[in-house]
C-alpha cells in the first residue's frame, strides 16, 4: 500500500515527476560516464597490455617503449641471455621505423616494425599469409588503402631519405604477402610488419643488431617483478617494465583525469541528490493538508516516513536506470571521439563499462535519493496535525 | 456498527475543564477555556456557535488530534495525553472516526481504496478489507462508484466515501467538522439524514456545525461562545 500510494503521488504530477527523473537521469549518466572515465583507461590500457600473453616489456634504459628513438644493441645476445631464465618462456623483439614509398609520386609514410613472426604480439592477421620471408611484409588496411596497394602487389619501401641527393636510402623490394591489424597503434596509422632482419637492414641496424623493445612472457605464475629485478641487474641496457609498472606509470600520467572524474562525479551525485529533495519537498509540500488528514485518521508516522522515501527512492531509481542508459550511449559517443585522438592506440576506451563500478555509481545514486527524501520525510512526519488542519480550512 | 470498548454506563468522551491556548504573534490565543462534557455511547451531538468560539478545537480536543494545555480528556476510558505518539495514532485509529468539511480523500486513491486505507493501515488482510469495503460503500449507497476517483465523484459523494472511509474500523466515536459545510442544501440533506441512520444504527457521532438543519437532527446541541460552553439542551433521549 506504501509503495503504491508513493508512485501514485508521483503519477499525480506526471510532468514534474518526468522532469525530475529525466534531471536525475542526466546526473546519472554523467556519474556513471566519470566511474567509467576514471577506471576505463588505465583498465583498457591494462587489457591491451596484457592481451598478447606479454608480461614485461624492456626498452633502452631510461625510456618507455617507443617512447624515443632509442635502439637497444645486440638483440641476439640479450636474447640468448633471457632465454637462460627458466620462467622466461618467449622473447619477442621488436623494432620500429618510419618507411616510405610512393604513389603517383606522392610520397606514402608508414610505421614498420620488424619482427619475429613466430612470437610477434604486435599484429593480428586478417587475410592473407605472415611475413615469414625477408622478402615479404604484412600490412595494415590503411597502408594498402594509402599506397593503393593489393595483397601480393611488390612494392619498394625505404627506410631513409637523403635531402642532398633527394634519393630514398635504405629500399628494399617487398611482396605483401598478407593483411594484419596492429594493436598497439592508433587509428588510421598506415602500418606494416616484417622479419626484424630486413628491416634492420634497410634501416642500417644490421650490423649492430638494434631493436626497439623486447616483449616478454613468463610462465605462468612465475613472480614478474622478481623477473623483472633480475633484468635490470643483470642487462643494463634495458629498463624491465612489467604490466603493474607500466599502468603504475599510467596511473601517475592518469591522476588528473581521475581528480576531474572525481569531482564532476560528485558534481552529478549532488545535483541528482538535489533535484530529488527538491521535487520531494514540493510533493510534501503540495500536500500538507492530505498527509495531517491521513495523520488525524491513524496513518502511522512511520508509514508517512516510508512514503515519502519510497517517492524519492523511486525517482532516483528510474533516473539511475534511464542513466545507465543514457550513460552507456554518451560513453560510446564519446568513446568514438576520444580514441581517434592522435597518437593512441585504437583498442585503447576511455570509457570501460565495468559492472562493478557502474553498479557502485548506480548505487550510490540511489542512496542519494533515499537520503534526499530524508528532509521532506522529517517534514512530514513532524506536521502538527491539529495546526495544519486549522491552516488548511483558514486557507 | 460499533463494537463495545468499555464497560457499562461510562461516558466514551469526558472531558475536565479542558483548556486550549495557541501562541498567536507573541499573544496567547484562549481557544477554548475550561470546558466539561460527557458524551455517552450512542449520543449524537452536535457543537454549534459562532464563528472562532472553539468548536473545532475542541473536537480536535476530543479527537486525540490535539493536546489540552490543561484539564483532561478521557476518551473510551483512555487519557490520550498519556500516550506515545505512536500509541495515540493506533487508537485514532482503531476508536475514532473522522469526517472534514473538505473531505479531504486522497486524489489519488479510487473510492474503494480511500475506505480501504484505514484498514490497510490497521493491518487487516485484504480479503477482509475487500468485504469491509463493500459493505461500506453498500452503506453509503455509493457500492457502484467503487472505482471512481474523488473527482469523478459529485461533493455528496465525496462526503460519503469519507464517511465510508471514517467507519471503516468500526470506530467508537465518530466525529465530523462541518461536514455539510461544502455541500448546497439538497446535498446536505442527504449527509443529515446518513447521519442520522449511523446514529441508530448505534454508532456515537459528535459533529461540529453551522449548519441548524443538521444541529436539529442531532439527539443534543452544545452550544459554544467565547470558548466555553454557553447551553447544553438535550432535544431527544437515547431509544
């Protein structure tokens, strides 16, 4: 009967009672878009980093992986010294360069990285074969797309350009023996892959055996960061950066995001809360003469406390359920936005849906709205019967 | 209608120089000033004066709806100013019954569930409360208009199911401020002349009024000036 009569006073004022709701509604989604704002990246970085099995990655000492032009000196070694570790089960070179080519006489540029194809995490095939020969690559659709190029087409790519001579450097010949799709680089970057010796070689790294990075992966259950420890003191060349270094990393380059996150958060909850007491106060209000009436006739101060929740609690449920909603669009929107922002990886979400957060978000709306009806309740509860029925014949 | 709660010939309302004041802009307001009366079971009064004389704080007095500032009030034995909150309401509840001049029916509710609510209230069960209801509204003569909101219902009807609703817990005493206040006078007559039928269907009304057709119908008229009682006439003993 409780909850009955709450809805039905929330029926009474259909418009108010939809204004107020859609108002929590977009409180709520902005609650929920912030929880996913302030988890999503460093969840969604951790996804990509942990996605290829690679546990630990080893760039020159002192950078982050790509984050210079740094090269690492005999790969071969290091390698041969990873491999001396039990828990290390795969080494994965990696070394990444700025190739050309043309078309129409109109220079094309893309990312190359070579490779090891046999224990490559960079790439995913799609069609086609992997660049498992020093005369082929892979290559993303946006370098075919660019380069107007087919799978099988050969075309000749240059790792350097000499102004003086106005002449490519470094070319070599190759067949785009199949299509793969990178992870780890951003959306629309031309990109292709092939066997870390030919790109050595035609970026003139060959001699000294450079890469970029190295990927590791570990048995399971082996102790990362004692792997890690082991690295650093026994190669130093190489920084090891395991996966809760590097989004410890991100977690200090992220603080900001999450400060804002936090108070446009609780911006939202406050608002939601507000709308909530507010549109409870004016119901109580409205109705003084109805609630000492049902007071005189032996309703319960407590039924009249209940009553009064039950109308906040309701709005502020259907608000936090349209704003699940609402929320879960407006992040995809603005998901699609955000991650075609130069530079970042394309599977990189700023906004993760993570149940338990959003439930949390949800949640505490909620209890906000429970806790707006807290003052209209008191207020109604604490109504001089007697008084307000004089008040309400006077008037 | 109504079911015995005390024993004998003890009145159900006795009131003992009963005195109400309300603090008004610094001054106090000597609503009503030392005021003794019995209502027996069965009683039908009628509390008439002028405009402002204290009638309807006295029957919110006599309704455990407001507090005496001094004197005693004793209703169906019980001294409702020794009562928690609580306690007070469940007794309204379960002992009185109540019936405005602007019958005050909860909008929302349809004419069934306004009867029903006290009962709800009271925790009885729902087959029971559906049977309670019927009867009721059989009573007023409103049992096919159930499910009618207040405002698809005329004012008489209105005042009907509040009076439906008001007896809902077969209440020992049920009392009414103007109740045909709001009413034009054919309307009125129909609310009188229900009145009267409770009454010897036996159960104690005590109605608060301006109105001199419904003061005549009652078995005794108190009449108030100034916060006290002026003249008490008893027009017709109890049958």
């Amino acid at each position: 009967m409780r909850l009955f009569l709450a809805l039905a006073s929330l029926r009474r004022h259909r418009s108010r009672t939809m204004l107020a709701t859609a108002g929590v509604a977009i409180a709520a989604a902005l609650l929920l878009d912030m929880v996913m704002l302030s988890g999503g990246m460093r969840a969604s970085f951790g996804n990509l980093l942990t996605a290829q099995g690679f546990q630990m990655r080893l760039p020159p000492r002192g950078t982050l992986p790509f984050d210079t032009e740094a090269t690492i000196d005999g790969a071969g070694e290091i390698i041969a010294m990873l491999r001396q570790k039990s828990e290390i089960i795969a080494v994965s070179p990696v070394l990444g360069a700025t190739v050309r080519t043309t078309r129409d006489e109109h220079p094309v540029t893309a990312f190359a990285l070579g490779i090891d194809p046999s224990v490559q995490g960079d790439y995913r095939m799609e069609s086609g074969r992997d660049a498992t020969d020093s005369s082929s690559l892979v290559a993303n659709v946006e370098f075919l797309h660019a380069a107007g190029l087919q799978l099988g087409d050969t075309i000749t790519l240059a790792a350097g350009y000499n102004p003086q001579l106005r002449a490519f450097t470094g070319t070599r010949a190759l067949t785009i023996a199949g299509r793969a799709r990178f992870i780890y680089l951003s959306t629309g970057q031309p990109a292709v892959a092939m066997p870390l010796r030919s790109l050595q070689a035609m970026s003139g790294h060959l001699k000294d055996d450079a890469v970029s990075v190295f990927m590791v992966r570990t048995r399971p259950g082996a102790d990362v960061e004692a792997i890690a420890r082991w690295i650093q003191g026994t190669i130093p060349r190489v920084d090891a950066v395991s996966t809760a270094q590097a989004l410890a990393k991100v977690d200090e380059r992220l603080s900001y995001f999450r400060q804002l996150s936090f108070i446009l958060g609780a911006v939202s909850l406050i608002v939601g809360f507000l709308l909530t007491t507010t549109l409870v106060t004016v119901s109580v209000n409205d109705r003084v003469g109805e609630i000492a009436v049902m007071r005189a006739i032996g309703v319960s101060r407590a039924h009249v406390v209940h009553q009064v929740l039950l109308e906040g609690t309701a709005i502020s449920l259907g608000g936090a359920l349209l704003g699940l909603a609402l929320g879960l669009v407006t992040a995809r929107w603005l998901n699609t936005i955000l991650s075609s922002f130069p530079g970042l990886p394309a599977a990189i979400d700023f906004f993760l849906f993570q149940p338990r957060a959003a439930w949390t978000a949800l949640g505490l709306l909620v209890l906000s709205g429970i806790a707006a009806g807290i003052y209209p309740a008191w207020r109604a509860a604490s109504l001089p019967v007697a008084r307000t029925l004089r008040e309400e014949a006077v008037a | 209608m109504t079911k015995p709660l005390i024993a004998g010939d003890a009145p159900i309302v006795s009131a003992r120089d009963v005195r109400r004041d309300y603090p008004l802009e610094g001054e106090a307001v000597h609503a009503v000033r030392g005021v003794s009366l019995d209502v027996e079971r069965g009683e039908y009064v009628a509390i008439v004066g002028p405009s402002g004389c204290g009638k309807s704080t006295l029957l919110n007095l006599i309704g455990a709806i407001d507090t005496p500032s001094g004197g005693t009030v004793s209703i169906a034995g019980r001294d409702p100013s020794a009562m928690s909150d609580r306690e007070v309401t469940r007794f309204r509840l379960e002992h009185i019954g109540f019936v405005f001049q602007r019958f005050y029916l909860m909008p929302i509710l349809s004419a069934a569930e306004n009867v029903e609510l006290p009962m709800a209230e009271r925790g009885l069960d729902k087959q029971e409360r559906r049977a309670r209801v019927r009867e009721l509204l059989a009573y007023v003569e409103l049992a096919g208009r159930a499910r009618h909101r207040p405002t698809q219902l005329s004012g008489g009807e209105q005042q009907r199911v509040a009076i439906a609703r008001a007896l809902a817990n077969s209440p020992d005493l049920l009392l009414a401020d103007e109740p045909t206040g709001e009413l034009d006078a054919r309307t009125g007559t129909d609310i009188i002349a229900l009145f009267e039928r409770l009454n010897r269907d036996g159960t104690t009304i005590v109605v608060v009024t301006h109105d001199e057709q419904l003061a005549r119908a009652a078995r005794r008229v108190i009449h108030m000036r100034d916060g006290i009682i002026v003249h008490d006439e008893v027009l017709r003993a109890i049958a």
